[in-house]
C-alpha cells in the first residue's frame, strides 16, 4: 500500500477516472468563487453607520490625581454649565462659613453624556470670612452638542 500523496492518488484515478475528475473539477470551481468574494455589503445594502461617533481624543492630558475634599463639596455649588465659543465653561459660587479667608481649587470635567471627558479646567476662588463668591472655569475644545460639567475636584489650597 502507498502512504504518499502522489501514490494515493494514483490509486485513486485508477478506480474511478470519471469521479476524481468531477470531483476536482467542482473542488477548482469552489475555490475560484471563493477567491472572487467580498465582504463589502451590496449597493442597495449600504454600511450600518456607528450610532455613536468616537469622541475627540482631549488635546491636554487629564490629570489621574485629584485633590477632593468631600466634606467641603456643600460649600461649592454650580449653576452653569454651558457652551463658550470655541469650548465649554462651568461657574457657580462657593461660600466660606470659616472666620479666615479661603480659597477652594475647583476642577472641572467637561464630558460627552455618555462620560467621556474631552478636556478640563480648573480654577481658584478665594472667598472672604462669612462671604459667597462666584468662580467660573472654562475651556477651549471642541465640545460635542451636549456637554455636562462634573466636578471631580474640590480643596482647600489656603
């Protein structure tokens, strides 16, 4: 008996001539069809779009440690988060309840809605003993439609 490829082949067109040349013939055929597809769909089936395009990647590095004083988060309030030309601004007042002035870093994300954050800002506001001052951070980027303002960081730095 042969064990190498050209004696079982041998052995095969011997026994049946007919079924080896239909049988190659398909097998060409199958490969040829095969080399001749494509993966793109056709023209009355066009590419399903991306529901949500990627997000622009943020031209500054975003910091990965940030002061947060959770205990002083009620002395810091927002009231606007809104779109600048050219970027995006966050402000609001922050109170100091102390009998010595203070001054809180507050920092500002600027994310898309579904939380990726596109650029930062920070900003510092000293507020006098028994006072309210209103801060305001903002950015220049370029923002999505909708934006939203989470403030990650909030310290006393003096």
């Amino acid at each position: 008996m042969t064990t190498d490829a050209a004696g079982a082949l041998a052995v095969i067109s011997e026994a049946a001539p007919s079924k080896l040349t239909a049988t190659l013939v398909a097998l060409l055929a199958l490969t040829l069809l095969t080399a001749c597809s494509t993966t793109t769909p056709p023209p009355d089936k066009p590419a399903t779009p991306q529901a949500n395009p990627p997000a622009a990647i943020p031209r500054h590095p975003i910091p990965t440690k940030i002061a947060n004083n959770p205990g002083i988060r009620d002395r810091v309030t927002q009231t606007k988060c809104a779109a600048i030309p050219g970027g995006w601004s966050a402000a609001g007042t922050a109170t100091n309840p102390g009998d010595h002035p203070v001054t809180y870093k507050i920092i500002v994300h600027f994310t898309t809605t579904h939380a990726t954050t596109l650029d930062y800002a920070q900003t510092r506001v000293t507020v006098p003993p028994g006072k309210t001052a209103t801060w305001t951070a903002e950015k220049h980027f370029t923002p999505q439609p909708h934006m939203l303002c989470p403030m990650p960081g909030i310290s006393i730095v003096s």
